[in-house]
C-alpha cells in the first residue's frame, strides 16, 4: 500500500490518498467521507476503517512512514529528539572532562 499525503492551504486540509500498483494497474481507495454523528451511551457502531488482511498487515507502518516523510512529528518523536539531544551533550561534556584530564 502506498499513501501520499498532502496539505491543501486553499481549502486548509489535508488530502490522503491510498493507492497500490498491480502491473501497469494503479488501485486506489474509493474516498471516504468523514460524517461525525452524535449516539448515545449504550449504541454501539460499527469501527470506522477495516482493513482487509490484504492491507492491514502493513497499513499501519505505511501510514506512519508517509506521516514521517511530510515532517509530520508525533509528542513522542518530539521526546525522543529531547532525550537524543541531552545524550548528545552529555557525551560532549564526558569528552571534554576526559580529554582535558589527559592534557593536563
């Protein structure tokens, strides 16, 4: 499954397209309108996407790749960057504590 992702300025949203290649065939996903409805406590509705085993095995990591490939970063990458970035400086701090000592 491939998916493009695009930001649409004029119209303010964002524009995903689901698609695969079979051969010289381009497959794509129908458009989906996201209706919001309000229910009561007790309804029950059915899930809002099933992937079919022919697309859900991978949907998920193809989704976050092309999320990731627009920039798009998640409270959790944002962590990772905040913790990558002070092992950084941690270890330039190390590096100058133990080669100033060998100088010296």
């Amino acid at each position: 499954m491939e998916i493009r992702i695009n930001y649409d300025p004029i119209s303010n949203s964002v524009k995903m397209l689901f698609f695969t290649r079979q051969g010289n065939d381009i497959i794509v996903v129908r458009p989906v309108k996201f209706e919001f409805e309000r229910i009561g406590p007790q309804q029950l509705r059915e899930p809002t996407f099933v992937f079919g085993h022919e697309f859900g095995d991978n949907i998920l990591e193809d989704l976050a790749s092309a999320i990731a490939s627009e920039g798009i970063k998640t409270e959790t990458d944002a962590k990772i960057q905040g913790t990558l970035d002070a092992t950084r400086e941690h270890l330039a701090d190390m590096q100058k504590l133990v080669f100033e000592k060998r100088i010296k």
